[in-house]
C-alpha cells in the first residue's frame, strides 16, 4: 500500500542534514552552553552561529532572536510577558488564532485585561481597518498570526503592522505557519515580536523562537538563572538548537524552488478535488493561501470519518489542527469563517511538505473520489437530501 503523508501543518520529518548537524551536540560537544570550559565554548559558538541563522530568515538583528521550546511558549511569552510589564490595558487580537494565543488571552482576560477578539469574512482574512478602530489609548498590545494554521489564508500583516506602528503599539504575529515557507521581513513588516518553531520546517521538536525587536519592553514568563539575557531561562537547548539553525539555513536556500513545487501540487489538488467529487468546496482564501495547504468542506461526510477512511489507505491528513485533535468539537477557526457546525465538521486538512510528489496527488486524487462516495452512501443527511 502506497503511504503518503500530507499532514505537515501538523509537523514534518527532520531533514537528514539537520539531524547530521545536530549529532555530535548529543555526545561529542555536549557542554553546556553557559559553561566557561571548551566544552560550554563549543556549546555557545553553536548556539550563536543557530542564531545568526534564524535571524537572517526574517531580517533581524542577531541579539534580537531569542530560543524558546516551541511556538506555544514563544506565543505565551510575547502576550503574557507584554501584560506582566503593562499590569492593565486592552489586548486586540482575531478569532482565528491558534490556541496557544486565544488562551493566554482567556487567562488575561479573567485578570482583568480587557481582549478585543475581531471576526473575520469567509475567506479568514481580517480587515485590518477594524483593527485600527478598535485601537484605544489603553491598548498595549495587537497579536494576530501571518497565516493561519487550518485553511491556509495570509494575513496583511504589512498593513497591519503599519497601523500599530503609527499608535506606537507592540505587533506580535504567530508566524508558525508561514516562518521557512514564504517570504518574512521584520523591518519591512513593522514587526515587533514574532513566534517560530522548529518541527514545522523540517527541524526538531521542542524548540523554537521569538523574534523580540530592540527596544520591546515585555517581562519573562520562565524564570531562573537568566538564561538568553534574562527572556528565557533554562539550560539551552543546543542540539535543538542546532537544529533550528541548519533547517533555517536550508529553507532560506530553498525557499524559491520549494514554494513554486508546492504551489504547483496544491493548485493540482485544489483543481482535481473540485472537478471530481460533487459539493465539495474549498476553504480559506482562494489565493492569498500558503503554497503547501489544502482544506475542503465535502456534504455528507464527517471529516473525522474521512480522515480515518483515508488513513487505511495509507494517506495521512487531518480534520482541523492536530493541536486539538482530540477536540471533539468543530473547528473555531471554520465556525469563524461562517461555516455552521455540520459544514465545519465535514472539513479535511491536507497540507503538502517537500517529500511529496505527482505521484502522490495522483494518489490521493484516485482514492479520496472513491472514499467519499462510499461514506455518502451511509450518509443518512446525504441520502435525504439535506445538503
């Protein structure tokens, strides 16, 4: 049986040449990085040269990337760290965003911080004029993500960024989803703290990022030794590390010719999903989308039961964001966009990564056709004419 994985929104496998770079800090070059010995100094030259790496992808400044665990902590720190330093004011946000930004907000929100959840039309996109007018002398900070993590839309975060830089406001987007995969210039974004991680661009799991401009006045949320000048504390992660750096390094060189394969595998199932199976439709932005994520809504059929429908024939997809997978109720960011909650979940996730092929949209072109035929058949709403 064929196996085909397209589900890298979710994670994707380490690339050989970051784990070649990251083996020797497992057992040959293990000191810690804040140790003064040869050993710590290979361990601190490492992390540096990682840092000059993830710095060159957005246009930073090296000193202004500091590591983290991952994009949630890196979300957590940028939002909370904001608040502990502000002590009040109003947090403008949207509602599509990744838990691990709605949910530090929830929590600010019950400490008494006010939170301006915005909508957004029925391609996710957020207007970012309801951002400006939702900007009071009381607002400490705007977070809203670069591309969202289950259809795919790209934000205007240009615009965005414009706008909270005239207020003089900090911007923080969760650019987990686009970081590696298109291009992201901080200076010319007006971006002030920006969240990465690794495992989404074929680098390890358990780190990540945050891109923290110059001058940004935020509290830590970890405390302890003062690891990474005092924002996040904690024995540095080197081989993680390491292996940020090197996926970076690889993305920033493959970026061109990654997007335009992946455009093209996309725009070939986007195509031959609408041309084949009846009622189905797609969501999130028709254009502004990443070049690698697919996401359709098909009548009749519940997502769940399609996802494991086509796991047995080998293909790997999901019903929303596998952060929340085992949530069994449907997707906020598909109820955001308009969807109700029986069109919300008969949607499907496939997200494209750099090992798939034509070989493998054929695949999934042959199979999905006949799989979603066969659940309509026991589709009591489907086979009533409800849809």
């Amino acid at each position: 049986m064929q196996r085909v994985y397209m589900d890298h929104s979710a994670t994707t496998p380490v690339d050989p040449e970051v784990l070649q770079a990251m083996l020797p800090y497992f057992s040959e070059r293990y000191g810690s990085a804040s140790s003064l010995h040869t050993h710590g100094r290979e361990g601190r030259d490492a992390v540096e040269d990682a840092r000059r790496k993830v710095s060159s992808l957005i246009g930073a400044k090296e000193e202004e990337i500091f590591f983290t665990s991952g994009g949630t902590e890196s979300n957590n720190l940028a939002i909370i760290g904001t608040a502990r330093k502000k002590r009040k004011g109003r947090i403008i946000t949207s509602s599509i965003e990744h838990p691990s930004v709605l949910e530090p907000c929830r929590y600010l929100e019950r400490e008494g911080f006010e939170i301006i959840r915005l909508g957004v039309d029925k391609y996710g996109m957020i207007d970012p004029s309801e951002i400006e007018n939702s900007i009071t002398k009381d607002t400490i900070l705007i977070t809203v993500m670069h591309a969202n993590n289950e259809i795919g839309t790209i934000e205007d975060i240009r615009e965005i960024g414009e706008i909270a830089s005239n207020k003089n406001i900090p911007f923080h987007t969760d650019a987990v989803q686009s970081f590696g995969k298109i291009p992201i210039d901080v200076e010319d974004t007006n971006i002030d703290m920006l969240s990465i991680s690794s495992h989404k661009i074929y680098g390890p799991k358990g780190v990540g990022a945050i891109y923290i401009r110059e001058g940004t006045d935020l509290d830590p949320i970890i405390f302890g030794g003062g690891h990474e000048k005092g924002i996040r504390s904690g024995t540095e992660n080197v081989p993680g590390i390491v292996g940020l750096g090197k996926a970076c390094e690889i993305a920033k060189m493959r970026m061109k010719k990654d997007t335009k394969m992946l455009e093209k595998m996309r725009d070939i199932l986007i195509d031959g999903i609408s041309k084949n199976i009846p009622e189905s439709y797609l969501n999130g932005h028709p254009r502004k989308r990443l070049p690698n994520n697919v996401n359709f809504r098909f009548s009749g059929v519940l997502g769940e039961s399609l996802v494991k429908a086509l796991d047995k024939h080998g293909i790997s997809a999901s019903v929303a964001s596998a952060c929340s997978s085992g949530n069994p109720d449907a997707s906020h960011v598909l109820l955001a966009i308009g969807l109700d909650m029986e069109e919300a979940r008969s949607s499907i996730r496939l997200t494209i990564g750099r090992e798939n092929n034509k070989k493998d949209i054929k695949y999934v072109l042959d199979i999905l056709p006949r799989i979603i035929e066969e659940l309509r058949l026991t589709s009591p709403s489907w086979n009533k004419g409800c849809w």
